[in-house]
C-alpha cells in the first residue's frame, strides 16, 4: 500500500512538474513574443550567466485573492450565453460556484469545474476562445475585481516589480485578465492543442498547488528573479508551496487553513471582504441558491444570442 501511494504521489509530481514548466513556457513567450526558445531547465540554467539578477516581483492567485469568485464559473456564464452548453450545466457551474465561495477552495472542486470547461472548448480554436475569454471578461468579471488586491498588484507596479497572476484558470483567460489589468502576464493551466485547435485534454494538470510552485519556479528561473526578494498572494491553503517560495508571502481572505498557517509563520494577512462571519455561519443557503439563480438568469437573458462555436 505504501509502495502504492508513493507511486501515485510521483505520479502526481512528474504531471505538476510538466502543468508548470508549460505553464512557464507559456507566459515567457507571452510577455516576450520574440523569444525564439521554451523554457527548458537546460535553457534556464544556461542563461544564467547571460543576464543580472532582477531583485522581485509579486506573484497573484486569481480566484478569491484578485476576483471574487471563479473565474472558471464566470467564463461558464459567457459561454452558456453564447449557447456553448445548456441550463443543466449552468446550474451545476452555480453549485460549484456557491460551494466555491462558501466552503474554499478544494481541488476537486476546481477539477470538476476545469473538466466540465475542457470539454467546452474541444475542437474551437485558440483565436477564437482568445477572443471569446476578452468578450466574456468585459461582460462578467471586470466588475468583480477587488479593489484592495488591485491596489496592491499597482504598489508592485509603480515600484517597477513585475506582477504576474498565477492561476489553475486557462492561460488564455489568464493572460487577458492580466493584460486588462495591466500586469506583466500570467501563469495559467495549458490545454492541449493540435494545429490550433484545442483536443480537449491537458498539458500535464491544472496549474494548481505544486503545480503552481514549479511555474513560478520556471518563470523566475528564466526571468532571474530572486524569489528571496519576490512576493506572493493568495487566499487558499492550496497555495502554500508558491507562498513558501518567496520572501514576503501574503494572505488575502484566506481559508481558515491558511490563515492559520499564515498567523504561524508570521506571514502578512489582508482582509477584504465584508460580512465575513455572517457569510460563513448565517447564510450559505441563501447564498448558494442566489448564485445558481443569478447564473440562471443572467444566461437566459441572453439567449437568443447567436453561437460563435
């Protein structure tokens, strides 16, 4: 049995190991579209000696910590609106939604939800789920960005530090998040594609817990950052291996695992919702409820608008 289960945990680690380094690719060659090579560690290593050290960054999780919500669900909303898959889903995107924002932030939860959007985008194209993530973005999560957070991603900025997201979200929708926001890009799950044409299957795993540790190791190999002096967000204890890499690790309306994580390593904790306790004890019913009927009619509101797929 124990023979078993560290089979499965290298198992889980070689895919983290590849969700990352894809993802590192691919924000590389986002933020920098003339560089002719991926990001291998044999690329990385050998660079080393090419370029200085730039001293930091900051590094943001998206959902909870950037946005309310998932962005997953809001992406399932602009999809449904433009007939990508039928009222049944939409619910069960609401549920997962409700259960997202009440209960945190679990992988099976986004793994359910990561599923369900693969299967979506199987067999459209990179260009138009691009322009479809831009569309879908103006339309349900422009509004849902905290303030708080943005105004620390803007500190990083105005202090000439790279800001990048880090997020299990598809990098296509990352990246435009990002580029709305004006950060330097973004580390986001990586879909498979075959001539530009998503296959529905995943490169490696969702950019999630380890995962998003080795990418922000691979991106700050590649853009010399000194991790030492770089640092990172999150509201989830799903992230305390990216959180443990840098030097000034922060929580942002954090889980009850990793506030206590938090208050033990004497990590900074910043608060920026309201109503906190009351959400969580007096009213999760209601809440759930409203997030699937908001999702419902929001959709059927737009119904009749015509399919892009």
């Amino acid at each position: 049995m124990a023979l078993l289960r560290r089979s499965v945990r290298n198992v889980s680690l070689t895919r983290a190991v590849t969700a990352g380094e894809a993802a590192a690719a691919a924000a590389h060659a986002s933020a920098h579209p003339d560089a002719a090579r991926a990001i291998t560690p044999q690329s990385a290593d050998a660079a080393e000696t090419d370029q200085p050290v730039v001293l930091g960054a900051a590094f943001f999780d998206l959902d909870n910590t950037v946005m309310r919500g998932a962005s997953i669900f809001h992406l399932a909303r602009g999809l449904y609106a433009r007939r990508f898959f039928d009222k049944r889903d939409i619910a069960r995107f609401g549920w997962q939604q409700a259960r997202f924002r009440l209960g945190g932030e679990h992988m099976g939860h986004v793994g359910d939800a990561q599923e369900t959007a693969l299967s979506f985008v199987k067999g459209h194209s990179i260009e138009e789920v691009t322009a479809l993530g831009e569309e879908i973005f103006d339309e349900y999560m422009a509004d849902k960005i905290w303030p708080g957070t943005r105004a620390l991603a803007q500190m990083h900025l105005d202090a000439d530090r790279q800001v990048w997201l880090v997020t299990a979200a598809p990098i296509e929708i990352a990246t435009t998040i990002a580029d709305r926001l004006g950060l330097t890009g973004a580390l986001g799950t990586v879909s498979e594609t075959c001539d530009g044409v998503y296959t529905g299957r995943l490169v490696g795993e969702l950019l999630h817990g380890e995962a998003k540790a080795e990418a922000v190791r691979g991106l700050a190999a590649h853009e010399k950052l000194d991790l030492a002096d770089c640092s990172a967000y999150s509201d989830s204890s799903n992230d305390i291996p990216m959180l443990s890499l840098v030097g000034d690790p922060c929580a942002v309306n954090p889980d009850t695992k990793l506030r206590r994580h938090a208050r033990e390593h004497g990590w900074r904790v910043k608060d920026y919702r309201t109503g906190r306790k009351a959400a969580r004890i007096g009213i999760p019913a209601a809440a759930g409820l409203g997030a699937v009927a908001g999702a419902l009619a929001a959709g059927t509101a737009v119904r009749r608008r015509t399919a892009l797929g």
